[in-house]
C-alpha cells in the first residue's frame, strides 16, 4: 500500500517533495526505493505529534504547504492529489478529504505555515474543520472516490479492486 501510495506521488507533477514519517524499517527501505526522504517516527508519540515534526522538515525545506496523506487508499490516483492542488489554489489555503463516511480525514493539505492543529482519529474530519473555523482558516472539501476509500475494516478489505494485494 506504501508503495502504491508513493507511486502515484511520484507520479504527480505537481509534488515536489515526498517524506514519508514512520517507525517500521521495512517503511525506511522503500522509501529510500522510491528516493523519498524518511522522517522517523518518535516511539509512543502518537500520528499527530508525528505529523507535527514533518511540518517542521517541510518548513526547514522552505515548502509552502504540505500534504498529509496516509498509505491505506488503496484506489488513490493523481487525479486525487491534482484536485486537492487545484483546490487549495482555487477555493481555499487548506483542503480536507473526507473518508466515506465523512467521519475520518484521509487527505489534508495545509498552507505552511500551518494555522490548526492535527484532529486524527475518530471525527477528524468534523474536528479538522471546526479548528480550521476557530483559526479563521479557510478549509475547502474535496470528495473524490480516490480519496473517500480507505482501509479499516474487514469489510473495507473485501471492496479492494481485484488483484490489488492479492485480493481477488
């Protein structure tokens, strides 16, 4: 899955840099296969304070905004990360992708520097909104099938596209 993420973000013209932040060596190694950077990720630390530390690198890098996207989006495609690009240009400096339940956030794309703080977990995605809110940050929607289908639950497992992981 990783490596089907990092693929398309390769492939996106539009993605300059791509760090991947993770405490599994195995993550590590295809990064480095992918030619992506690695950012460890603090044992016990918790998504969102991880997450906190790769806004740092990408400010150190001078980036002007960054894109947090999980690697459980087994249907994602360029098309995905282009709509949230165009989005943040068009409507807003801050984009949001809601899972299909529109419960969890599968995509955030924030203008550095970044003015709310990271909501992971159940009810993300009414969390991230409503911080975006109280910061007085714009926060535009993108909902695209790419980005809504993530893995976490059995069920969700039995929808992959045939032969993706085995599946079939």
């Amino acid at each position: 899955m990783l490596a089907h993420t990092l693929g398309v973000l390769r492939g996106c013209d539009s993605v300059a840099e791509v760090i991947v932040i993770s405490r599994d060596p195995a993550a590590w190694e295809l990064a480095g296969d992918y030619g992506v950077e690695m950012a460890v990720e603090p044992h016990d630390s918790g998504l969102d304070a991880a997450l906190g530390g790769g806004v740092e690198i990408a400010a150190r890098h001078r980036a002007a905004a960054v894109l947090v996207l999980p690697a459980d989006l087994p249907t994602l495609g360029v098309g995905d990360i282009e709509a949230l690009i165009a989005a943040a240009g068009a409507e807003a400096s801050n984009v949001i992708a809601p899972d299909e339940e529109e419960d969890g956030t599968n995509a955030l794309l924030l203008t550095l520097p970044v003015a709310i703080g990271f909501c992971f977990g159940p009810g993300s995605f009414a969390a991230h909104c409503a911080a975006a809110r109280a910061a007085g940050a714009a926060m535009a929607v993108v909902a695209r099938p790419g980005l809504a289908f993530d893995l976490d639950t059995p069920r969700d497992f039995a929808r992959l596209p045939p032969g993706f992981g085995g599946a079939a």
